[in-house]
C-alpha cells in the first residue's frame, strides 16, 4: 500500500515535535517538513539568552493568555510533560527559580536533540523551501503545488523575523477560511517618552513595576528591570508588554524600593538628616538606590544633587519618598516585531479543536505553536505551548492518516 504524505509546515519548535510524534504514532507515514530558513529550529538557539528556558516547573494556568477552555485542555494533554519528552531525547534538565533549562544550559542541546530525532524518524527536511501556497481539492492537500494528504501548520508568528518566523504562514491559513485576530508584538521593552530617561541606559534595579492605562491599573509585576537606549527592558516589563492598549495614555509607576516600607524609607532619609547633616542628597540616595537613578530621582523632584541633606525640609524628603516609591514613566508604546520574543494573537482558538488541533474548517488541516491566538509569560511558557500544541497535532495528524 502506498503510504499516506504529510506535509508540516514551518521546522521550527512547534514543527520539529509534530513531525517527531507522528512518525512516533505511525512509522509508515511519508513525512515532510518545508522550512523557508537554511537551517531548522533556528529560534531555539536564540531562546533563553543562548541556554533555551525550554518549559517551568510552575505551569499553573495563570501564567497563560487567550480561550482559557482551550488552553487547559492542551496543558492537561497526555503530550503536555515536556520535561520527560526531552529526557526521552537524551536531554537532562537544569532548574533555575522553577525555570527549566537543558542540563548543558545550552540552546543548541535542544535544537539538535530535535533535529536528531527529525532525521532518526526518517522525515524529510526540505530547508529554504518556503511554502507560498495552501490549496485543498477534495481529500488533497496542495502545497506550492505539490499533494500531500494531511497537513501541519506550524509557521510560528511575526517576532524576531530574523529567526524565520515572517509571518508569511497566516495567508496560507487565511486563504482556506481561518480568521486572525489582531497581531501586536509582546514579551518585549516599553518605549518611553523624551530623552530624559537616557542617561539611565545601563543601569539595573529590582523594582515593583505598574502598567496604567488613562489611570487605570493594567497589571503589576516584580522583578529586575534594565534600562536601555530606546526601552525599558527586564523581565517584569516583558511579562507586562502584552497589556499595552493603543490609543490610551500609558504610565509606568516603578517602586524603586519596593522591599522597604514608606515609613522605612522616610525613617531612613530623615535619619540621615540628623546623623549626616553635611552630606549631600546625591550620596544620601547613593546608600539607597543605583547612583545614576538617584539623579533621576532627584530631578523628578526638582532638587539639585548637590544640596546638604540639613537644608531639606521634611515635606521635600516626603516628596523624594513619593518618587522613590512611585517614580512614573511617560510610555509611548512597545518595540516592535524585530525586538519581540512573541508575537500576540494569532488564527482563532474557536475555528480549532483542541484535543487534536485539527481545523474545524478544513479536515485534515493541522495548527499548532505561536501562530495560534494564545501565549504565556517570560519563563519557559511559550516553547511549552510550542511543543505541548506540536506533539498534539503531529500524533493526531498520524490519527487522521490511519483512519
Ligand atoms: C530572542 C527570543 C528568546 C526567546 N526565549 C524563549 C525562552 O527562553 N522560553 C520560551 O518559552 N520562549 C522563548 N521565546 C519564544 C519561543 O521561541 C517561541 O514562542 C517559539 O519558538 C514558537 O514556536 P513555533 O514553532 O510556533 O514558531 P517558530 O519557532 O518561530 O518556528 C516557525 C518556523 O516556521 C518557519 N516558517 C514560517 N513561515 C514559513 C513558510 N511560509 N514556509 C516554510 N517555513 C516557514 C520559520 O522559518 C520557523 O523556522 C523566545 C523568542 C525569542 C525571539
């Protein structure tokens, strides 16, 4: 008997399990994955800061946006232990505050670890084959012409193009009836206004970080953040990116002493009046908080750097308490797709069914990874829902080809 063709689109994260778990479910099916870059998983190198954070050991569904139905089904599938799916790879873990990482701590470990198990499965690795075209005419599937009998969307999103991800497999899917909510970029930096901020470019602070919108709390988040050139970056920011509304005024409130209390603090600076008088504000602050941000503290406050801590009086230390406490940002926006780690949105949960992946819209239609309209935090989220969706939709494509 001839033996059914897969086609999987994209060999990225999502891509490379879907292949690997179909030939896992069927060994005789004759599999293909189209991927447009010259090599496959190119992203993952990059994941992690170079060590790959590949899943987390808190998966709790609060760490997950978009159909919440939707989302626990895929994190309480049987393909969701992706821990134990790497060991059986060969790959040990490493565990950094609840953050997995390969032993090695090493990207590359999980990028060949898949493309091993790619090419031990016999799948065929067609690189710089981007795929321009998604036709079905009745049970058959054609890509840029060629026919396959099941196909695995799985083309990733617009963030860090330079990694593969264009963009380019939403009109494929676009073409044969699926919607796409609205795409934005997320788990970035927030761009700020004016050049104030610059002189900061560098500089690190554990902080206590509020997005508002036109007054509103969007969400909080603790955590380190860093400053740079155009943004401000760090984990917490990143986390917070994915609130960010057009058209409304943003505001970044930054609690830059969030370990000690508003009295503390005033206890603090208005003790050093007594003990220090000579001392100048900017050393005062220097005990407190990163030098430069101290400067930017005190020109929050409109006090110059150089003044006496004995002169100042005790509304003027209450007020340098507010901004230490609630030093605001004017923000503009996000960075855009090229600086993004995810893109958020995506082709609609509703139009797909969870348990298989499977179209609603086209049977024998496969979707899975960052090109579907859900996503995660900074921590190892996203790569989770990458392989957790791949693993579903490659064993439930080999379903579908054996029915
Ligand atoms: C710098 C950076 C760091 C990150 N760090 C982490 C991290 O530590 N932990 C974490 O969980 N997440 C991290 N992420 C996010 C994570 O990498 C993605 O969510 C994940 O890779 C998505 O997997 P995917 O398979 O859906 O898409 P991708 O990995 O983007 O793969 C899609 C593949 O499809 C190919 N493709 C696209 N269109 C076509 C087409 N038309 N024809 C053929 N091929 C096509 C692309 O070239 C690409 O190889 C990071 C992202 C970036 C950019």
């Amino acid at each position: 008997m001839k033996s059914k063709k897969l086609a999987v689109i994209g060999g990225g994260a999502s891509g490379l399990c879907a292949a690997i778990e179909a030939k896992y479910f069927d060994n005789s099916i004759n599999a293909t994955v189209f991927e447009r870059m010259p090599k496959a998983g190119k992203k993952i190198l990059v994941t992690g800061n170079g060590r790959c954070n590949f899943t987390n050991e808190n998966l709790s569904p609060s760490h997950f946006y978009g159909d919440s139905i939707f989302l626990r089904r895929i994190l309480t599938s049987a393909f969701a232990d992706t821990e134990n799916f790497f060991r059986s790879l060969g790959v040990l873990s490493f565990r950094e505050d609840g953050r997995i990482y390969p032993r090695s701590q090493q990207a590359s470990t999980i990028q060949q670890a898949l493309v091993d198990a790619v090419e031990a499965a016999d799948v065929k690795m067609r690189l710089e084959e981007p795929v321009t075209s998604l036709k079905k005419s009745g049970n058959i599937f054609f890509i840029n012409g060629e026919c396959f009998d099941c196909v695995i969307v799985a083309g990733g999103g617009r963030a860090s193009p330079v990694h593969g991800s264009d963009g380019s497999a939403y009109p494929l899917l676009e073409s044969i009836g699926h919607t796409k909510t609205n795409l934005y970029p997320a788990l970035c930096g927030l761009t700020y206004k004016g050049k104030k901020l610059n002189m900061l470019k560098g500089v690190r602070a554990e902080c206590k970080a509020t997005l508002s919108a036109d007054g509103k709390n969007l969400g909080e988040e603790t955590g380190e953040i860093q400053f740079t050139e155009k943004a401000i970056s760090g984990i917490p920011i990143m986390n917070l990116s994915h609130l960010v509304k057009k058209n409304k005024q943003l505001s970044l409130t930054l609690d830059l002493c969030a370990d000690i209390s508003y009295s503390e603090l005033l206890e603090h600076l208005e003790g050093a009046r007594g003990s220090t008088p000579e001392k100048e504000l900017e050393s005062v602050l220097s005990g407190v908080i990163n030098t430069k941000l101290g400067f930017a503290v005190l020109n929050a406050a409109e006090i110059k750097a150089h003044t006496p801590i004995k002169v100042v009086t005790r509304s003027r230390i209450k007020k340098l308490c507010d901004i230490l406490k609630g030093f605001e940002i004017e923000i503009t926006g996000t960075r855009d797709f090229n600086n993004a780690q995810i893109t958020c949105g995506g082709i609609k949960t509703d139009e797909i069914c969870a348990e298989t992946m499977m179209s609603k819209i086209t049977e024998g239609l496969f979707i899975c990874g960052e090109i579907l309209d859900i996503h995660g935090d900074c921590g190892g989220y996203n790569l989770h829902l990458a392989w957790t969706t791949g693993r579903i939709a490659g064993c439930s494509a080999a379903q579908y080809l054996n029915k």
